[in-house]
C-alpha cells in the first residue's frame, strides 16, 4: 500500500484527478483524454487498462514493483497525459 499512496499522492500532483482514493492495491485516474493516455503508455511498455465504462485508468500495483518503477511510470504517464 505504501507504493499505491506514492503513486495516487504523485499523479495528484501531476493535477490528474484519481476516480477514487485507493483502499487497496489499484489506482483509478481519468485525464482528459484516458483511452488516447492509455494507449500511449501501451506502446511505452506499461501495462494498464482503460475502463470504458468509468473513462479512466486502472493500474495494479503488484507485489514485485518497486519504487523506481513507479517513478519511471509517473515520468512517462508526465509525458503522455492526454
């Protein structure tokens, strides 16, 4: 969970609003454009979905990522904000 609040806290401040505050390991964030953001952090390497149905983001923090990898995603996902 301490990698899920990191990573909720940081698209905040990226002024990218979360659909919810995370009670568990997923955090779920629309951006203007969430299908054509998704799509370019696919071709990035990322693994995250679109969820039509809510237009947003939904992205799993799983138990072998670390720190570092959340970094590089918010660098990326600071690029490709559509």
């Amino acid at each position: 969970m301490t990698l899920t609040e990191f990573l909720s806290k940081e698209i905040e401040a990226l002024g990218i609003n979360l659909l919810i505050k995370p009670t568990m390991n997923i955090v779920a964030f629309r951006t203007s454009n969430s299908k054509k953001t998704a799509e370019e952090l696919r071709k990035t390497g990322w693994f995250v979905s679109h969820v039509p149905r809510l237009d947003c983001i939904r992205v799993v923090i799983m138990p072998h990522l670390k720190r570092r990898h959340i970094e590089a995603f918010l660098k990326d996902l600071n690029k490709t904000v559509y």
